[in-house]
C-alpha cells in the first residue's frame, strides 16, 4: 500500500488480500518478532498443557502479573494429569490475587475431563479443545497453533485491534459482523506452516507496538501495509469505544472471634468468589460501628449460624472489582453463641496461610495475625 500525500483516499484494500501483500506482512511481521519477540517462560515450551495454561491466565490478565502465576503453578502441577488430581483449594490458592478464579476453576474441571476422557492428552483439534469447559475459539486457536504448530487463526485483544487497524475495518469489531470479518482476516493472513510464529508475532504486535491509546507507528513493520495509517484514522479505530460505569457500594466483612479462632465461610456458587474462603461478608446500609452494629450480627447469622457481638471497625479497605468500586469495613466482633453452618467454619487464624482467600480476605488476615 503506498502512503498518500494529497488528501486523496488511499485506495480501497482488494479482499481477497492479493498474494504479495500477505506474504509481504509475514515476511516483515516474522523478521520484526525475531527481533523484538520476549522472552516468557510459556514461549520456552510447546507442551500443550503449559500452553492452555498461559494462554487461560493472560486472559484479561498482563504479561508482568501472569509470569509468577505461572511459573508457580505449573511447578505445581507439572501435568495435566497433576493438576486434574490437584485439590481445587491448592488450584486456587496458587491462583489467589489473579481474580476471574471461574478461570481456575474451569480450568481445573477441563484438566479432569482430559484425563477422564482423552487419556491424559491435550486434543490436537480445536473442535476437540472446544469441548473443554472455560476453552472458547480463541484458545483453542492459540493451543493447536503454538503448541502443534498446525494453521489455526487466532483472535483476542491485540489482535482484534491491530487487525481492525490494518485493514481500517469501520464496524464495531466485538459485533457478530466484526467478529465474522477479523475471524476470516485472522484466517486469510495466517500461513500454511509456521502458525505458531506468526500469531504470536501477531499478538506481540498488538501488544508492544499498535497499543490501544498511542500506537507506535513509527516502530511498525507494518506501517506500509497498514490503512488506517494511510487513511488517518487510527485515532477512532481499535480503541475501547465503551467506558466502564462504576457503581459505588458498601459492604462490610466481620472478623469473629471465639477463643484461638476466626470465622470463615466457603463463598458458594454463584458469589462473586466462589470456591473461595472470606471471612463473612457482605453488602451494608449502615455506616460506622455505632450504627452497623445490629445489621452486622443480623447478617452474620443469617450467612453462618453464629451469633456475634459486633465491635470496632479494624479498617476500611477500598476495592475495584469489574464495574463496582467497593468500600468494605471491616469489623472485629465476638461470638456469642449460635451454631455454625456450613459452609462456614471455625479456625486457628494460622490455617488462613493455606486456605484460598479473596484479595481483601487476604488483606485482612495480614491485619488480624
Ligand atoms: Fe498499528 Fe500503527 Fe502499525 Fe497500523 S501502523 S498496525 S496502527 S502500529
């Protein structure tokens, strides 16, 4: 594509793609990732397992946070065999602080079923990854192409923006339509062999050089081959068009003491952290010891079957999760009876170290110990 100097519109890209402007985009694509390509512990291996592995925790997730995630937890579980035989706390808590634990939790019950039904062994298929819980076309593309190299296209953040931006595609790319249209681009582009090079070069693109706010465009191999670079109109493409609305709430968590021990409870399906302990917690009207104190010991017993003389607020954290900005107090209180339900228990703070716990249970054990 050339550049166009006069304000004319850059002519119009032909689809199908012509031959010489695909290999063009591999040839300078794959030169620039030999020399820009990071070096992550995930890109050192083609195991399948450690790839699903990744490519589930960088989900929404950056490079720099996922690296020790991952690191320890496939030290962990070596094995797809060695997490599916893994106890689901022991996958959390090496889990615990990476949020969106559905991922874990699918995960661990996709690792079962490999081994329950495939014999211990990654699908080679996507068709066949896909009928693995929490696996989606996305993952699956980024398993069968990086781990057995076989032509499977991929699309997830980065690309999906560098995609729109190289073509300059007008519609919302999230749409059915702009999903149909970046899918079969992820397609047309990818080459016969070498796929699992190519959509990771792809990704890392996406990720170092055409980023959502300041692309750098003076540092892309692609810039001759890019539209919306010769059309100007990088500005509105590819950027998160939607804005998050925050909600603001109030919650509160209750530390309860009887004698050595601290109340827990198991966050159950359907809560914000399933499969994840907390102390009892939930959301709050009343503001301020003096006033919470009755809605406190009301709610504790209605979610754990103890009775509580609530007391003084230790702290007040603050919190984002998805579209809630969260203030939780949280206040010390001491048993007064009632018996404990499941999934509430009673223990030695000392066993907090081993149980997983929400980021701000966590916090708040620290505080307690
Ligand atoms: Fe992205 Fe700019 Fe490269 Fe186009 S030239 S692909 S907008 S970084």
């Amino acid at each position: 594509m050339t550049r166009v100097a006069s304000g004319e519109p850059p002519a119009p890209l032909p689809a199908p793609l012509p031959a010489d402007y695909k290999s063009r985009l591999r040839r300078r694509l794959l030169a620039w990732y030999g020399r820009s390509a990071r070096d992550l512990p995930w890109r050192r291996t083609r195991d399948p397992y450690r790839v699903w592995v990744s490519e589930v925790m960088l989900q929404q997730t950056q490079v720099d946070t996922v690296r020790p995630y991952f690191e320890r937890f496939v030290e962990a579980f070596p094995t797809v065999a060695d997490l599916a035989a893994a106890d689901e706390e022991h996958v959390l808590r090496l889990w615990e602080g990476l949020g969106y634990y559905r991922r874990a939790r699918s995960l661990h019950a996709a690792a079962k079923q490999v081994v329950a039904e495939h014999g211990g062994r990654m699908p080679r298929e996507v068709a066949g990854l896909m009928t693995l819980p929490g696996i989606g076309r996305y993952t699956a593309g980024a398993v069968v192409s990086i781990a057995y190299d076989r032509p499977a296209p991929i699309l997830e953040a980065n690309t999906i923006r560098l995609l729109t931006r190289l073509v300059a595609y007008d519609g919302e790319p999230t749409s059915a339509a702009g999903q149909r249209r970046l899918w079969a681009l992820a397609e047309e582009l990818l080459p016969h062999k070498g796929a699992a090079r190519f959509n990771q070069a792809l990704m890392e693109l996406g990720a170092l050089v055409c980023k959502p706010a300041e692309p750098l465009c003076g540092e892309c191999p692609l810039e001759p081959l890019c539209r919306a670079r010769a059309e100007g109109s990088i500005g509105r493409l590819g950027a998160t068009t939607k804005k998050l609305r925050f909600t603001d709430t109030r919650e509160a968590a209750v530390v309860v003491r009887r004698g050595p021990s601290v109340l827990v409870r198991r966050c159950g399906e359907g809560e914000r952290w399933a499969g994840l302990w907390d102390f009892p917690r939930f959301a709050i009207d009343a503001e301020g010891p003096l006033f919470a104190a009755k809605e406190l010991a009301g709610k504790v017993l209605q979610q754990t079957g103890v009775r509580c003389e609530p007391g003084a607020l230790i702290t007040t954290l603050k919190h984002g999760v998805t579209r809630f900005r969260i203030t939780l107090d949280c206040y010390e209180a001491a048993a007064a009876g009632g018996r404990v339900r499941k999934p509430a228990r009673w223990v030695r703070p000392s066993e907090l170290a081993d149980l997983p716990l929400s980021v701000t249970g966590r916090k708040l054990s620290k505080l307690i110990l």
